[in-house]
C-alpha cells in the first residue's frame, strides 16, 4: 500500500486491518485533479521544501603509475600525482582533472585517498613474508594509508596490494 507522509513523499506501507479506511495515493489524486489543481501538504501549510540538488561527490585519488597521453584529450600522469577524477562511468577509462590539466587515464593508474589518509612514496624497498601481513614494496613506489605517530609499521595499500611496511622506509609526498 502507498502512503504520503508530510512532505508528500509516497512510501510503501505494510497493509493494516484499517487498510479500507485509507484511500491509496491514485484514488486521493483522482479525487483532487477534479476539484482543481493538487496541493501538496508543504502548499497548505506554507512550509518550504527545499529543492533536490543532484551533488555528484568528486573523489581525490592519487596516480601509482606514470601515464603518457595516446589520443589528444588524455590526461599525463606522474607517480604522486593528485587527480580528482570527474567521471568514472567507465570501467577502463576516467576522466579527471589533475592540476589545470583535464583528461581520460587508465582507472587503475590511480588510487583512492580517503579522508584522513595520506600518500607515501617508498624510500627504500622492502622483501616482506605474507604471513605476518606484511607488504613487499619496491623504491619508489605510490602507497596511500594512515600513520600514527610512533607506529613501527603502517598499514598502506598500493593498487590491490595491502599490508604492513616499516614506517622507516617511507616519505610523505
């Protein structure tokens, strides 16, 4: 059943022994486009909706890859590079703007920096064994994660890659 609450959004009830009493939202619609044009509850009462507005959040990412243009509107990406990407609907490409320059770039040439993460760069490579959790990174290398202070070990991740690695082996870029 279809109900209208106060601000005149329909929502599906579950059906109630009164169910007869209520009128469904078609028979209330008919009912009002006979008598003249539909009021909507916030009308009567001079209360103001504010208008639905589409916001289409833009991520930061950051490139772990150098991307050398192949068509005139790619994007040139360096290692380190901050992107906010503006269109991600395709899988393979997406298109972003990275300083006042704006193109399309592999999507996984990139990685997501959420909020209160940062980005390091790889200072010194570093062999690590899987079963402790840690992560083998080489020189050089884009990694995105939180650090606390004093920490030893920070977890990173790096494209699908994620794990410990010696807080020493790494710079904030």
């Amino acid at each position: 059943m279809l109900v209208n609450d106060q601000l005149a959004v329909v929502k599906e009830a579950q059906p109630s022994q009164d169910a007869e009493a209520v009128p469904d939202a078609e028979a209330e619609r008919e009912e009002d486009e006979s008598v003249g044009p539909a009021q909507t509850p916030a009308e009567e009462s001079n209360v103001k909706v504010p208008k639905r507005i589409e916001v289409h959040s833009i991520h930061t990412y950051v490139a772990l890859y150098k991307f050398l243009p192949q068509e005139q509107n790619d994007l040139e990406l360096h290692p380190g590079d901050r992107v906010q990407v503006t269109d991600d609907s395709n899988e393979e490409w997406w298109k972003g703007k990275s300083g006042d320059r704006v193109g399309f770039f592999p999507a996984n040439f990139v990685q997501r920096v959420r909020p209160g993460e940062r980005v390091w760069r790889v200072v010194q490579s570093v062999a690590a064994t899987r079963e402790r959790g840690h992560m083998a990174v080489r020189e050089s290398q884009i990694c995105v994660g939180k650090r606390d202070d004093g920490e030893v070990f920070v977890k990173l991740s790096s494209g699908k890659k994620r794990g410990l690695v010696p807080a020493e082996s790494i710079e904030e870029i």
